[in-house]
C-alpha cells in the first residue's frame, strides 16, 4: 500500500534539512538522467546552491514551489517562476517537476503539476509555460494533463548520454482548460 502523499510549499525557513532533503532529491534527477539543467556528477555544493537560491526566490515572493512528502521524505517537487514584468503577471514557468526514483509511477508527477496549477490560479497567473526533453515521459505527462507544443527547440541541452538533446516547449492557460483536479469554483 502506499503511503499519504502530502503536498505542501516548501518553507524557506526550514533550514539545513530541507535542503538536505531537496539535495538528494535534486542529486537522484540527475544521477538518474533526468534533463533539469545540470549533469552527473553533480557536487553537492552545486545543488545546494542551487536550492538556496530557489528558497531565496520562494522568500521574495518571485518564486512558489511545492514539495511531495510520503511518510515524512520529500520524494517530489516543482517549482513556479514568477514572471515579474508589469505586461507578464499573468504567466509562470513551471520548473524543476521533480519525483525521487524510488516513488515514481505513483501519479505524484501529476498530483504536484494539479496543485502548481492551483496555487498558480490563486496567485493571479493564468499562463503556465515550461520545457522539457523531447521524447521523454514528463513530455508524455505534459502532453497527457493538457499542455499544449508551442514548439521544439534543436540542439538545446547537453547529455552524458552524448549528442545535444531537443527541448519541446509546452504552454497551459489555465483562463480556459479545465480545473486542476481538486479545485472548485465559486460558482
């Protein structure tokens, strides 16, 4: 059986453990091949670094991000760039759909993109966009709860598995696709 999935924003303020929880989850993606904008072997320095920044942004209020926990572990996240510009507060890129290897094929994927979109609509942004590998399964994903190609991008990312990968860049409006599963209307 498996366990409660709870999912939560991570909170800036957690400290030294939460970015151990982000680092491995974040270290897993890429050890595991995932194309999320670093390459094995990554130096733990490097992924906190990173995750210090994200949780530096999430502190601004530039930035929401949302964690997956089943019996206390972060196994997932993904994260909502806040497009700043007075002519772009409607949109947000969505990034870093991450779920530990050993929790996948559980639906977490789609139940973190569900509760991004959510808090997205709370928060004013209507037009999500993001980008991922060509022929992946988060394009499968994507394509599967909705996203639309905007279009395919040669050449763009750098693999250990050897030649540059295309990128496909995905785009949601959320103003007339149907709710994230949970919300409700206030009709």
């Amino acid at each position: 059986m498996t366990a409660e999935l709870v999912i939560a924003p991570l909170d800036p303020t957690y400290g030294e453990d939460l970015l151990d929880a982000l680092d491995t989850l974040l270290r897993d993606a890429v050890e595991a091949g995932a194309s999320v904008g670093f390459l094995p072997p990554l130096a733990p320095e490097e992924s906190r670094a990173f995750w210090q920044g994200t949780l530096d942004e999430v502190a601004a209020g530039t930035r929401l991000a949302l964690g997956a926990w089943q019996d206390e572990r972060l196994v997932g996240t993904v994260h909502l760039a806040l497009a700043t510009k007075p002519n772009a507060r409607h949109r947000g890129e969505v990034q870093k759909l991450l779920v530990h290897t050993t929790a996948r094929r559980q639906g977490i994927a789609q139940t973190l993109l569900d509760a991004i979109e959510r808090a997205a609509l709370e928060s004013g942004r209507t037009l999500l966009i993001l980008d991922t590998e060509q022929g992946s399964a988060a394009e499968r994903l994507y394509r599967r709860v909705g996203y639309s190609e905007a279009g395919v991008i040669p050449h763009f990312a750098a693999t250990t598995a050897g030649p540059l990968i295309a990128t496909v860049i995905f785009y949601k409006d959320l103003a007339t696709a149907p709710l994230p599963s949970g919300s409700e209307t206030s009709e």
